[in-house]
C-alpha cells in the first residue's frame, strides 16, 4: 500500500514536473531561459519517474539501472545545457530585453579557445 502511494506521487510529480519543463520551452522568451526550464525541471521530472519505476519494480537489476539513468542525466544534463548557452553567447544570440546581467560581458571578453 504504502510502496504504491510512493510509486504514484514519484511519478505524478516527475508528469507534472516534465509538463512544467514542456511549458517552459513553450513560453519562455529566449535561449537562455528555454534551456533553464528544459534542463532544471527537465532532469529532476526523469529522475523523479524513473525513483517511482525503481520503487514499484524493487528489483537490484531495475534500481541498478535506475541509478545510472538518474547519475547519467544528472552529468551530462548541466554539461549540455552549458556548452548549448556558451555557444548561443559566442555567436550572438540576443539575450531576453529585460536581462540585467550578463556577467561573460562584465568580466570582459571571453577566452578564445581556438
């Protein structure tokens, strides 16, 4: 009974989190802010379905596995995210109107990696 409630509020907050993820790519004005809701609420809405499939499953091949999916999205996630925006920024895409810092701009040009 109780492994059930568990397995339904994982997976309904992983749904609703993964919506809020879609809605965000949706209804965000720019790149930048896009790429926060798809990554953030993105990542924690598969981790959050995949804890509610280890717990309904309960089996160490299942939650093995699970561990790595969660510890893959969780690495390569950020990493993506990042390297998506550092180039959107080198190659002049335009930061959201009301944007008031833009820290790359402030500590002055950025390295070149070429």
């Amino acid at each position: 009974m109780i492994r059930e409630i568990l397995v339904s509020i994982f997976l309904l907050a992983g749904g609703v989190l993964s919506i809020v993820a879609a809605v965000g790519v949706i209804r965000l004005p720019d790149l930048f802010c896009r790429m926060h809701a798809a990554t953030k609420t993105g990542t924690v809405g598969v981790s959050a379905i995949v804890i509610g499939m280890m717990i309904h499953f309960g089996n160490i091949t299942v939650t093995s596995r699970g561990v790595l999916v969660i510890a893959f999205f969780l690495l390569t996630a950020p990493v993506a995210a990042h390297m998506i925006g550092r180039a959107a920024y080198r190659s002049g895409v335009a930061l959201w109107i009301l944007t008031r810092i833009d820290e790359w701009k402030t500590h002055g040009e950025m390295e070149q990696d070429d």
